[in-house]
C-alpha cells in the first residue's frame, strides 16, 4: 500500500511490483516503466473543481517517452471521465513536463514546459490552476503560464493514477524511474524569493507577505535566503523549501507560530526565535526541517517544535534538531483537560538540547522528545542523543532521551536512544498509571538507565529490546546482563540479542517473561535462548525456530495442566530445533510420573508432514507417555536426550518416513521408567 499522509484517507494500491526506496525525502516507490503503478479510488476530496494543484518529485531513468506522474482520466467511451494529469513528455516534446486540465471529461487543454527534465536527477515538477490560467513550476520556478478560460474542472469518477495513464486500454505511459511526494490540493502556488535571484519571476520577497495573501489550501514555494522574521500561519497552507531557506526569528519572538489545523511545513532551517515551530494544531506535517538553537528568552520557551493544548493526528518526520534550550520536541499540555492523540514522531534525528541558556525557567527540560498528557502517539525510528548532565555530578540528574509524562498508550518502537542519561523516563504525577509500549529499540550507552520508570504497577512494556550487550539490561533480575540498566516495574524478557535491524533475530528469555512470548513474537528462522530458571508453561511452535536452553541441568520447562492430552511442547512445523532443556511433567513425584503425557509431541498429517525437527541434549522426566511422540515426520533427528521416570522414551506412530527419508534416534541415554 501507498499511504495518504494528508488525513484524506487516499490510500494507493500498488501494482506490477514497484518496491520502495530512497526517495528525495524518506521514502518513495521506484517504478520499473514496464506495469508498475498505484491505484487510487476516487474520492471527494480528488473530486476537484475549482484551484488545483499538482506536485511531485520525480526521478525519471529516461526522458525519451511520455510518462504518467500523476492522473485522474477514464477515457473508455461516453461518459468520458477524463479531469487533469500531470506527464514528463508528450506530442514529440519528450523531456519536457506536460499538464492538462479538462471542464468536461473529453476535451482537454494543455501545457508544455519550457525547460527540458533531464534524466537520473531529482526534480521537482508543480502545476496548477488558479481558474484563470494553467502554471507550470520547475524546482519551485514558474517555468510557463497559459489561459485556461474555462475556469472549471470536470469531477471525474476515474481513479487517480500514479505512475501509468490506461494501460487496461493499452494506453500505458508507465513511469521509469522514481516518484516521491505526490501531492493534489485544492489550491494554487506562490512563490517566495528574498533577493529574486534564484527565482525572479517570484510573486513575494518575504514569506509572510505570501501567507497574507495566500488562501487555505494554497502552496508557498521558499527559495534560498535569510528570512529574519517571526512568521504567524494562520490558513491552511502547505509552505515548503525549494532547496534549504534559512527562518531566522531574531531572537524576538517564535520563528513560526501556528494557529490552525492541517499545515504543512518542511525544508527550512529554522533557528534563533524563542521556539521553532509553536502552537496548537491538528493535521498537521512539520518535515525536513533543521531546526536548532532557539531560546528561552520569555521562559516556558527555547523548544524545537512546541505544541502545547490539544494536538491531534500531527506528523513530525525527516527533522534534525539540536542545541536548543530547553525541549527538542514537545506535545502535550499542563493538565489531562487537553490530551494530545494520534501524532507520529518519526526518522527525526533529535541531539544536544536542553542547553538552557537563558535560564529563565521554569527549567532546563533537557528532553530530546517530551508527551505531556498525550495518549496513544506514535515515536518511531527516531536517533536521540546527548539529552544528560542536566544537573552537574552528583546532583539528581533528570536530563532524558525520550520523556512520557502523564502519558499513556503510547509506542515508541524502533529508535536509536543513546549517550542520554534515561534512554526514557516514565512518570505520572497526577494521572492514573496505563500502559506505554517500548518494543525493538537500540537502547545502549546510555548513563543512568536504558528505561526508567518513577512509577509503581502496571510495569512498562519493555520487552524485545537492545540493551547494548546479549546478556540483557543490569537489573538485580537478571543475573549477569551488562546492558543499559532498567529500574524496577520494567518487564524486559524476551529481549533482543543484536540490535533490531539484524535479522534472523535472536531473542532471549529469562524467567521474568515466558518462552511463548518470544515464540509468538518471532520470525521463521529466528533463534530463543532460553536463560537459567524454571518455566511453567506449555510451548506451542507453529514456525521453524530454533529453541535453545543455556544447559539442560538448570534450564527447566515445567510442563502446566491444560487437559487431556497434554503436552509441554506441541510442534506445528518444520524446521524446529529443540535443545538444552530439563521438560518435566505437571504435578509429578519421586514415585509417579506427573499428568503430562508427552515433552515433545509432533503429529502432522498425510497431507501435510513435517520434517527437520531435531531434539537433541535435553532431559525428560515425569511424563506419564512419551518422552516424544512423532507422527507424520520425516528426515528428523533426535539426539542425546536423557530419558528418566516415563513409560516411553520415543514413540513414533505410523506411517512411517516417507520412502528416502528417515528419522534417526541416537545416544540417548536413560533413567529407570517408574
């Protein structure tokens, strides 16, 4: 899927294989120029009439054919649903950028660039329409202007198209190359140039004179400069770098204050205002931004980007912020009569703030990201680092990677959190205690904890994480892990042996967590390592996994009552090593063998047989059948497994192996059966 960023809920089908890749920012879909494409269902909000813009960045692997960026056209006879487009190439003009606009389905008037697309380079390629003329924008300047008397556009019941025209009527046009940023808006583009040197053709020489001008839905495209101003957005407008425009406040006031919902800011750098980007919103993309170096001066201020109230359904991604005074991000408010939800935090690389300057209170919050009483957000595959030495050693030092205050339901997954003094602290001074998710990061180097929680039960979700060493997170629970250390009420079993990325993953288990835990979480072909303990609990493997116990003598499954049939570990595929464990029965004696019929127990079918399943260095005990029990398996090995206190050692039901195959039982040894 190709998901719609914009909360219109457009989301893409793609088709043909177009895989994802690096784009011009984050990620984009590369299209083969074969039958790669994305369908998109028509909807109201692409149903559009009146101003109308179209963009995108593109990076065509060849220029010599017409090639679909973007369209919404259904050209299969009466009724002729044909509405805009937006091609590089087009009636013997290959490498220039062509754009049509319909008022009727089947007519259609068109435009063609003046400048030439080159090919294996990143353009970014704009039409629209005001309702009197057609304007097409090359990186950000107007490249041709023709009249467009019909003033209207046809509201199409086609799909919108990425990538191809109508190749179900052989009209195909794919794209060769790459296609990030798509965008259709309902407005038209202004252009912002403060010398009219990069652009002398602008319509504005300061940013805030287009936002005055500009209406919601508009787009203001910023060229290279200095903008010394403390920039009020009060419209709905998507405002965006044609390469990196410096916003600089002055130190005089916020360097961008935003006051409504759904705005769309990115490719600035912003510094020296007393926050970078402030205020209360909702729907709104902050991205591609530096952000650094803004300060307290007011106090309660000196923050990368500051949403204080009640913020909702916000994306903050792509943005590098450091070095300012206080927080690099924050969502939230003072209190839970506001609660922010639904906001993403994510691929910002986030360092060194809370330098605290101008120290004018109420505190330094030396925070890379803080939720105050905000719920069920999203921090993901974030780098955050250098948040310590808040208080000079050995005063309590409060400094944080990541700060969820008063805040619940949240994930934070997939981040980098180190050289912090908490990776992330936890803390809810006025609210009821909920869960927060903190699964499958790279939490290593950090000085105080890798996760610090200040409150008491339910514990943290801290489980499949990096701690920066195997054995696991420093905690007085696991005997012997040098990773980060975790305060008390964090459950941190199963975690991760590597860092995240690495894949097949490796996850270990100690008694503080179950083995089915990992199981679940696991991939096919992943490893357990199952640490020194007694687990009670019965395994069910319907993947191809290796199970491994550090030393049968200490490492013990204690098989629990479920019912007839019981057994300590089921096996469901093909492909599962068990090894390294003592599986005991449930309720067993010195004198009797325990409820439990079987330790190990595969049982596939005649249409579906299992094979490669190895069982080898364990200890089964107290077990009122077998040891193991296989049916249905072929080419399996069981080895080097001690048998004591059951009626069988390995049974095996049939049929048999299937012709070629085989199941060896090897050395093992045995105790007397009682």
């Amino acid at each position: 899927m190709a998901y719609d960023s914009s909360g219109n809920g457009n989301h893409g089908t793609v088709y043909g294989g177009a895989i994802w890749t690096d784009g011009k920012i984050g990620k984009a879909l590369e299209f083969d120029g074969i039958n790669d494409y994305v369908n998109v269902p028509d909807s109201n909000s692409l149903d559009i009439t009146g101003k109308i813009t179209l963009e995108a960045w593109i990076y065509p692997y060849t220029v010599t054919t017409m090639q679909v960026i973007v369209q919404k056209y259904n050209y299969s006879g009466p009724p002729y649903n044909g509405a805009y487009y937006l091609e590089v190439g087009g009636y013997g003009y290959n490498n220039k950028v062509l754009f049509g606009l319909s008022h009727n389905g089947y007519n259609f008037y068109y435009i063609l660039s003046n400048t030439n697309i080159a090919a294996n380079t990143w353009t970014h390629v704009a039409a629209t329409s005001n309702g009197t003329h057609m304007i097409i924008y090359i990186n950000g300047i107007k490249d041709k202007v023709a009249t467009y008397s019909p003033g209207v556009i046809y509201a199409s019941a086609a799909p919108l198209r990425i990538g191809c025209f109508l190749p179900e009527l052989g009209v195909s046009r794919f794209f060769d190359g790459v296609i990030d940023e798509v965008r259709v808006s309902s407005g038209t583009i202004w252009t912002v140039d403060d010398d009219r040197v990069q652009c002398p053709n602008a319509d504005f020489t300061s940013i805030q004179a287009a936002v005055n001008i500009a209406s919601p839905d508009d787009t203001i495209i910023v060229h290279d400069g200095t903008y010394n101003e403390n920039l009020v957005v009060n419209k709905a407008l998507t405002i965006k770098a044609a390469s990196k425009p410096i916003i600089d406040g002055g130190a005089a006031g916020d360097c961008i204050s935003v006051s409504v919902n759904n705005v769309f800011i990115s490719g600035f750098e912003i510094r020296n205002g007393y926050n970078g980007i402030s205020g209360q919103t909702s729907g709104s993309t902050f991205s591609n931004n530096i952000i650094h170096d803004n300060l307290n001066i007011p106090g309660s201020a000196g923050v990368g980007i500051l949403l204080w109230g009640d913020n909702d359904n916000n994306i903050v991604t792509g943005n590098e912020i450091y070095n300012n005074d206080r927080q690099g991000i924050f969502i939230g408010y003072g209190d839970d009569s506001k609660i922010s939800t639904g906001n993403v935090i994510e691929n910002d690389v986030i360092y060194d703030n809370g330098l605290y300057r101008y120290a004018n209170g109420p505190d330094a919050s030396a925070y890379g990201i803080q939720l105050w009483c905000a719920d069920y957000n999203l921090i993901k595959n974030n780098e955050i680092y250098l948040h310590d030495d808040w208080f000079a050693y050995p005063e309590f030092d409060f400094a944080q990677g990541i700060y969820l205050c008063d805040a619940n339901g949240n994930t934070v997954v997939g981040n980098y959190l180190h050289d912090n003094n908490y990776g992330v602290g936890l803390w809810h001074p006025a609210r009821s205690i909920g869960n927060n998710y903190i699964n499958y990061n790279n939490i290593a180097g950090n000085t105080g904890y890798g996760v610090c929680t200040f409150d008491g039960l339910p514990a943290v979700d801290g489980r499949f994480n990096w701690w920066g060493d195997a054995s696991g997170p420093t905690h007085s629970s696991n005997t012997g892990g040098t990773g980060d250390s975790i305060s008390d009420n964090v459950d941190y079993s199963p975690w991760l042996g590597a860092t995240f990325a690495t894949t097949p993953r490796t996850y270990h288990v100690n008694p503080t967590g179950t083995i089915q835990e990992a199981i679940d979480e696991a991939s096919p072909d992943d490893t357990i390592i199952v640490h020194e303990g007694t687990y009670y609990e019965n395994l069910i493997v319907p993947k191809s996994l290796t199970i491994q116990g550090v030393d049968k003598e200490t490492v013990v499954l204690q098989a629990q009552p479920v019912g007839y049939g019981d057994k300590a570990i089921e096996i469901l595929a093909s492909d599962v090593t068990i090894s390294g464990f003592t599986i005991s029965g449930y309720a067993a004696t010195e004198t009797k063998p325990g409820s439990t019929y079987w330790g190990a127990y595969a049982y596939g079918s005649s249409s579906s047989r299992y094979s490669n399943i190895m069982v080898a260095n364990c200890i089964f005990t107290f077990l009122s059948q077998s040891g193991i029990q296989l049916g249905y398996v072929d080419g399996s090995l069981i080895a080097d497994n001690i048998f004591k206190r059951e009626t069988r050692l390995v049974w095996y039901d049939p049929p048999g192996p299937t012709p070629g195959s085989y199941i060896e039982v090897t050395r093992g040894g045995a105790g007397p059966a009682l």
